[in-house]
C-alpha cells in the first residue's frame, strides 16, 4: 500500500516533469512564429522597429498585399497554385510508375539503376543551376511555367522514387501475383490492386511536391525573369531583397498567407506522414 | 500465356553464352541434332527458312540497321529501323559532329562563337552519341537474336503479337526508360557541364560572350591547394561543413528521439494537440522562419538581446561573432529539423507491438533496458536510411546559412564566410563573384565526399543487403 502510493507520486512527479518540457518546447516552438505574426501587423516597414505587440496594430500589410494596385500577390499566388498543382500531379503519376517498376519487376540493369537513383539524389541541384538556365535557354523553356515544373518534377524524383518504393515493398507481393494469375495486366495491377495500398505515400508525396514551389524562392529566380511570372516565394523575396525597399512587415504579412494553407493541409495529414513516412523508412 | 518453352529458352542462353556454337555451315545440323528442341511445342513444322537462318549473319546484316530485321523475314519492324537510321544519319550527323568539335576546342571565333553555348551543345551531343550507341547495339543484339529463335524453330510472330510480347515482357523499360532520360537532362548533365567547366578558365574576367573559354587542365585544382586563399577557405569550410553537419543533426535527431518518447508515454494526454505544435516548425515555410530568427538573433535589435538577455544584463554578438553566429545558426537548425525526425520516431514507436514491453516486464526488465534493448533498436533499424539522409540533407542545407546570415561573418585573408558551408560558398563563388571555375572545382570535390559517403552508406543499409529477396 505504501509502496504503490510512493511509485504514484512518483509517477505524477514524472509526468509533471514531461509537461514541463513540452510546455519549455511550446514557449520555444511559438515565440518566433509569435513574433513573425507580431511583424506583419506593424505599421513600420523595418524589422529592427517591429514589436512582438506593436503598439498600434493594423492590418495595412494585409491589406497592401490584396488591394493595392501595385500590389502582384494574387497574381503571384496563383502562378504557385498552377506550378505546385502539375508539379504534384506529374509527380504523383512518375513517381508511382517508377517505383512500381522498381519495386515489384526484375529486369537487367535493375541494380544499377537503383544504385544510380540513389546516388541521383545526393548531389544538389543547386550546383548545376547555370547548366539548368543553359539548357531551357537552348530549347526555349527559359521564364516559363512548364520549364519550372519540368525541373522541380524530375529534380525531386530521386527522392521521391525511394519514399514510394520503400512502402511498397512493405505490402506483400502474394496480392500482385494472384491477380497476375488471374490475368491482370501490368497497369490494371498498379491501378487496381497497389493504388489503393500506397495512397497514403503517395498522399505524401503529392504534399511534399505540391508545397515545394510555396517554398522555394532560388529556383524561380534563376528560370523565371518576367514579374509577372514570379512564384509567390519568389515575390515575397523581392520584398526584402530589392534595392528599392526593404519591406520585412509587408514579407512578414506575405509569407504568413502562404503558412496557413500549408500548415493547415501538413495537421490535417499529420497521420498519413506519421505512417507514411515510418512505413517508407522501414525499407526506403 | 508465351509461346516460350523452357527448353528452347536454354538453347537460346546457350547460344547466347557461346557465339561459336553457331558458325554458318554448322546451323542446320545443329539445330536438328538438339534432341530437345525437335520435340517442343513451340516449333512450327515445315517452316524451311528456319533452319537456314544464321545468328551471325542477322547480326552482321543489321550493322545496317533493319537489314538483318528483313534477312528474319520481319518486314515492318526491318523498315521502321531503317527509315529511322537514314532519318537519323541525315538529320544528326552535322550537328553531332559540330556538337564535338564545339566540345573540343570550345569555340574559335569569339565574334560568333560563345564558349558555353558550345560547352552545352557537346555535353548534349556526347549524350545523344552514347544513346545511339545503345540503341545501334540493341538493333543488332536484337538482329541476332531473332535468328537464333528462327533457327530453333519459332515462328515469327506477328507486328501485333510483336507489340504485345514487347509489352508484356519489356514493361519495366517502357518506365524506366524515358524516366532516366528526364533525369539524364535535369541531374546528369547539369552535373557534367559542372565538372567540365572546372577545367576551364571561365570567371568574371573571362567570361563569354565576349570572351572564349579554354581547357586548362587540373589548374583550378592545384590553385585551389597551393593558393593560400582558396587552401585557407577550403580547410575551413570543409571543417565548418563537417562539424555542422554532425553537430546541428545530431542534436535535431536527439532532440526529436527524446521528444517523441515522452510525448509517447501512455500517461500523457493530449497527444494529438502536442503533436500538432511540435510539427508546427515543419509546416511553417522555412525561409519565413529563418528570416525571422535572423531578426530575432540581431546584434542590437533583435528582441534575443533586447528583451530576453538584457534581463541578465548580456548582450551576445550574434551575428558578428564567428563562435556565437555558429551556435546560433546550429540552434535554428534545431529548431527547423526536429519536427521531421519527431515525425518518424513517433510513427515507429507507435508500429512496435505492445507485447515486446510487456515480455520485458515479467523478465523484469528497467526502464532502460527496456530503451536500451527495446526502443532503440527499433527505431534506429527503421529509420536509418532517412536519418543518413538528414545529415546529407544538412551537408547541403543551403538556405538556413544563406537566409539566416548570407555565410557572414566575414573573415579575412578568406574568401569564405565563417559560417559557410560548401554549398552556401559555392553559391556566393557562383552568383555573387561569378568564379564558375572554382565554384566547380570545389562542387566536384563536394560531390566526390558526398557520394562516397551516401554509397557507403547505403550499401551497408538494410534495404541494400535485402534486395536479394524481390
């Protein structure tokens, strides 16, 4: 009797002591997301300026952002829109196909186009940007939305390829092999018997390539020259960077527009990322 | 399901395996003194070209391509491969060829030539060189082939039993296929042009249109060790880029594992919610997020030293300090990469049965046994592979240094920040000072570290050592 009601405080002492060190990651997690909100309803245009409760607090970033005549950010959200949606759509489409074919044939080469693969997605891309703006300069592609998804497609399949092969090789081959008995063709397995397995991968996937254009300012700085085609990442960053100005509330304001979208659609799939992801590590 | 028997599957290996089984005159009685063959089913009687039918001269017939296809009596495919060869050696032989000698001497005209023009030109050509390659030995492997089935007795099948077949049995490389060349343009031969240029001359006072480029040989290597600038920022940069990549991943990975085991603790509540701010890091853009903390960790504005230090009176030079900027920048890192790992260790420990943990309890086993032999087993075995990638991701995390400081402080008698990674200094060589010759030299030894480090890496990984299983 004793005894249990000492490993009881005990325990209670524990776990007061775990929530104590989430809510010390709380405070550490929030005050910079804090302040990033703080920033953008500050009337000023400086950063240094900016306080975490501005003294009066108004939303005419925000407004700027929409309603200024000067203003591209609609634009520029929806040239994002359009990049992120192919990108995620040819993703999703290249990625399942090579990963099926890596996953569940054999054939000459496989080995070694694996290990290639791999080996793909260690380099950055950053290092071959000048031969990237060459090259969709030769064949026309240069400040074009179909040359960024091009890159931003293939550029991630390596990785990709791997998230989607791991998991599925964690669904067991006896399904495919009786509906191959039964006849089923290549794709009619794929679409019929795995696409329903995998969705969750490829879920994330779709995610993943579908936030990266959101993200990514350095890619659509070196293909896209016309403003009109800039990515809202892109936009944001001439913000901060023009010689003309450097409006860090207006950025601040900006960039938390894109947050919310992304991170609204990252909780809602916490659960597919959480499986997902274990699952695809398990033999990435 | 395939007209393919067994047997007639062994002779083909064999006569693959040893080209001088089939010598013209010996064919026809080889073929009828095979007792196994004679006897199969997939054998049309009474086809007399059958046995006429010789490997070697199908396969010297295609050096034309589609000649040894028509010496097979398979017309259509014999007359796509030819329209295709003439196609081909019309249309490509010129702009292969200036596409190499543009390779070669990188332009000599500096009028009307522009050295990277030229540079790209080669690069495409070689590769479009190495295609036909492969696909002018396929023809004739292909040629052969063909014949040796015929001379065993098959049928030729028909164009739309052909497409079929190809289908059916080449399904792998109709994926494979067209995704390596997507990837061959987009990661290969940027890759090239890099290393290529390397050797050249090309920088800021060199530059084309106005300048040609040259070949130089290994110079930019040996000036990159015996210049006392560039050896000075390479030995510094790669030791910063080391020590960064363990330092800032391992604690984000440590951080994540701990986190992830007390929040899964079956006494805690409100897991979902916890869960959800943990992740808040990762879903929040992280050019945002560094920008902020660049603001935050300001020398005399930022509210780190106004507001929260002064408190005990300090003041840190954050950002002007090369010590203070790299605990900084490694803090921030933190801060970024947990939310990922967390992500995976929970999904782990979630998938590890209960009945391990409660086998160990009636051995009586500790809590850190438990961990110890449990836990950590687990998790690591799982997730090693995407751990490995987190520290090459971190080798190359090029935004967090450029947002955060622009690989500032400077330093001096270096040509390299004191918080520059590889990357960050090739990107400020490359954008900044247009040095592309040295940007590519040191982005070939990067790379040269990098790959060996995955390679190894992941031969020794689980997923590698398995593959024999599929």
């Amino acid at each position: 009797m004793k005894r249990s009601l000492k490993s009881n405080r005990k325990s209670n002492l524990e776990v007061a002591g775990i929530y104590l060190i989430v809510l010390v990651m709380f405070v550490v997690i929030l005050y910079p997301l804090l302040w990033a909100v703080g920033i953008s309803l500050n009337p000023g245009t400086s950063m240094f300026s900016a306080k975490l409760i501005p003294d009066n607090w108004s939303t005419d970033n925000y407004n700027w952002l929409f309603n200024d005549p000067r203003s591209d950010y609609k634009l520029w959200y929806k040239n994002t829109l359009i990049v992120a949606s192919f990108n995620a759509l040819a993703s999703v489409f290249m990625v399942g196909l090579t990963a099926f074919v890596f996953s569940r044939y054999h054939f000459v080469g496989r080995k070694n186009t694996i290990y290639a693969t791999l080996l793909m997605q260690v380099f950055p891309v950053l290092m071959g940007m000048v031969a990237i703006y060459l090259l969709l300069n030769l064949v026309g592609l240069l400040d074009t939305f179909t040359g960024l998804v091009i890159f931003y497609t293939v550029g991630g399949l390596p990785m990709n390829i791997f998230l989607v092969k791991g998991y599925m090789d964690t669904i067991p081959r006896d399904l495919d092999e009786s509906a191959k008995m039964d006849g089923a063709g290549h794709l009619r397995i794929l679409t019929r018997i795995l696409l329903p397995l995998i969705a969750p991968i490829l879920a994330v996937v779709a995610l993943f390539t579908f936030m990266a254009p959101f993200m990514d300012f350095l890619t659509p700085r070196i293909i896209l020259r016309s403003p009109e085609k800039y990515t809202v990442a892109l936009g944001l960053f001439s913000f901060i960077n023009d010689k003309m100005g450097n409006n860090f509330t207006r950025f601040a304001a900006g960039t938390i527009l894109i947050a919310l979208p992304i991170s609204t659609v990252f909780l809602f799939l916490q659960r597919y990322l959480i499986s997902g992801l274990a699952e695809g590590g398990t033999k990435g | 399901m395939t007209t393919e028997h067994p047997s007639a599957r062994a002779a083909d290996h064999e006569a693959s395996a040893n080209p001088g089984i089939a010598p013209g005159i010996h064919a026809s009685l080889d073929t009828s003194a095979r007792p196994g063959t004679s006897a199969s089913p997939g054998i049309v009687p009474g086809t007399n070209t059958a046995a006429a039918a010789n490997p070697r001269a199908a396969a010297w017939l295609s050096v034309v391509p589609g000649l040894g296809q028509f010496y097979n009596h398979r017309w259509i495919k014999g007359s796509i491969l030819l329209l295709l060869a003439l196609l081909f050696a019309i249309a490509m032989t010129a702009p292969l060829i200036n596409g190499i000698w543009g390779l070669i001497t990188l332009g000599d005209n500096p009028e009307t030539d522009d050295s990277r023009t030229l540079l790209v030109q080669g690069i495409l050509s070689a590769i479009v060189i190495v295609i036909l390659a492969i696909a002018y030995g396929l023809n004739i492997k292909d040629a052969h082939r063909d014949a040796v089935r015929r001379r065993e007795g098959f049928a030729i099948p028909s164009v739309r039993k052909a497409f079929h077949d190809s289908w059916e049995h080449g399904f792998p490389y109709f994926i494979v296929v067209p995704t390596f060349l997507l990837l061959t343009m987009i990661v290969i031969f940027p890759l090239l042009f890099m290393v290529l240029l390397a050797f050249t001359n090309y920088n800021l006072y060199n530059s084309p249109p106005a300048h040609l480029l040259d070949w130089v040989g290994f110079d930019n290597f040996i000036a990159l060790f015996t210049e006392s600038i560039w050896s000075r920022s390479l030995l510094a940069v790669m030791a910063w880029t080391v020590v960064w990549t363990l330092v800032a991943t391992s604690l984000q990975i440590a951080l994540a594992f701990f986190l992830a085991m007390i929040v899964n603790d079956s006494r805690v509540r409100f897991k979902r919610f916890i869960r959800t701010v943990f992740i808040l890091p990762w879903a929040v853009p992280s050019f945002m997020t560094v920008l902020v903390f660049a603001a935050m960790f300001n020398d005399t504005f930022g509210t780190i030293n106004r507001d929260i230090l002064s408190v005990f009176n300090v003041s840190v030079p954050w950002l002007t300090d090369p010590t203070w900027a790299r605990i900084a920048i490694i803090l921030v890192q933190v801060w970024l990469g947990f939310p990922y790992v967390f992500t995976l260790v929970t999904g782990v420990l979630q998938s590890i049965s209960k009945d391990w943990y409660e086998a160990a309890d009636v051995d009586g086993g500790t809590r850190l046994a438990k961990f110890r032999y449990i836990t950590m087993p687990h998790v690591l075995f799982a997730t090693a592979p995407l751990l490995i990638m987190q520290y090459a991701y971190n080798f190359n995390n090029f935004n967090i240094i450029y947002l955060f400081n622009k690989g500032g402080p400077p330093v001096p008698g270096q040509s390299s920040g004191a918080t520059d990674i590889m990357i960050s200094w090739v990107y400020g060589l490359t954008f900044d000072q247009n040095n592309y010759k040295m940007a590519a030299a040191i982005s070939i030894i990067m790379g040269l570290v990098v790959a060996f480090f995955a390679f190894y890496q992941f031969r020794r990984s689980r997923s590698f050592r398995e593959e024999g299983m599929y």
